[in-house]
C-alpha cells in the first residue's frame, strides 16, 4: 500500500493535517468541521508561517472586524500578536497596501466601497493557492497537479454578469458551504474529477475573492 502524498507538493509523504482556513482564524470554541487536508511536515510549516500574518490581515478592515466572532475574540489574539515588534511593521504593510474601491452594480449604479489589496501580495498569492488546493481536494478528491492561479477580490454584480449563462447557472445552484458563524463561506463551480474550476471564498462576511484555477 502507497502513502499518501502531500496535496500541495505531490512530493513528500503527508505525515501530518493541515487546516484550511488555518485554526486561528477561529475563536474557541472552533466549530467541529474545519477542514484538514493531508500535508508533509514542510508544506505544513512553510504555510503555518503565514497564518498569523493573513489573519491579522484579514480582520484588520471595517468590514470584517464588526463580524461578531472578531471582536472582543480573535481581534484580542492580534492585539497580542502586534505588540510584537515583528507583528506591528507587518500589520502596517498590510494595511497600507489596501485601498477601497468602488464597487457597482450590473447597470452601473453605484453599489459600495470595498476593500481591494494591491495585487503584488505573495503571501494573498499563496494562502489562495493553499486554500484552492485543500478545496479542490475536499471536494473533488484532487491530489497535488501543477495549477496556474488568478485571483480577483471582490467580485462585482459585473464579474458574476460576465460569466457565461451556464457558468453562472451552475454556481448559482451550487450550495455555499459555511465553516463556522460566517468566519468561512466557500462555493465552487467544479466537474468532477477536473482541475479547471472557480471558487468563491469569503471570510468573516466581509472579504470575498473569486479564483479561476487551471491545470497545466
Ligand atoms: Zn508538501
């Protein structure tokens, strides 16, 4: 009998459970179905590196540090973690490189202002590869293959409007899975046993990205 492999780099045996999203985007209580997918040791500490900084990243805009699990709960993990000299300059790169944009509705009337980060954020980069990667594995029993990634925030009435009926029938009909009060929300437009599929993820109902992934 084989092992397994790890599913983000195909490469080493998975000795150990990564969870997608990472543990401490939860408060405690965590809900009991988090997501854990089979990682080697390296993947699995390469990507734990990350954790902290994304979470603090991800909490740290107007609307998602009203979501009731964020405050007075994980915001507290990250008032901790910026006292730390290290935490502190990383928050203030974050926040710096976000921006707010508009955003409008299919016949251009003006809907709101959302948060958009610049795009040149390798750690955004690659927590949504991590994050397609354990889904496309949840979902669709995908082991590691070599993906070709893009990534949008925020997507507008306009993205949705753009996709192709069938596309757009299909996702819609999709149900959206939640992974805690709202701290996770996912949909995915997949064939089974394909590579090539689009994601929505949403995080604390506040920050949403659309993912178009392609096997290569
Ligand atoms: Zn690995």
């Amino acid at each position: 009998m084989t092992n397994q492999l790890c599913i983000y780099c195909g490469g080493k045996e998975a000795t150990t459970r990564d969870h997608v999203p990472p543990k401490s985007f939860f408060a405690k209580p965590r809900p009991s179905n988090l997501i854990t997918v089979p990682s080697c040791n390296d993947c699995n500490c390469e990507y734990g590196k990350d954790d902290e900084r994304i979470r603090n990243l991800i909490i740290s805009i107007d609307t998602t540090e009203i979501h009731p699990m964020v405050k007075g709960k994980i915001d507290k993990k990250r008032d901790r973690s910026f006292r730390r000299k290290e935490g502190r300059s990383n928050l203030g790169h974050f926040i710096n490189s976000i921006r707010m944009v508009k955003r409008y509705t299919e016949n251009g009337e003006y809907l709101d202002l959302f948060p958009a980060f610049d795009l040149d954020q390798s750690i955004i980069d690659r927590f949504l590869e991590r994050m397609v990667r354990a889904l496309l594995y949840k979902e669709n029993g995908m082991e590691y293959i070599d993906l070709d990634l893009k990534w949008k925030m925020a997507p507008s009435e306009k993205d949705l409007a753009s996709m192709p009926d069938e596309q757009k029938a299909f996702i819609f009909s999709r149900p959206v899975k939640e992974i805690g009060d709202g701290i996770f929300a996912y949909v995915g437009y997949f064939i089974k046993g394909k590579t090539n599929s689009l994601w929505i993820l949403n995080f604390f109902e506040g920050i949403e990205f659309m993912v178009w992934v392609k096997g290569v």
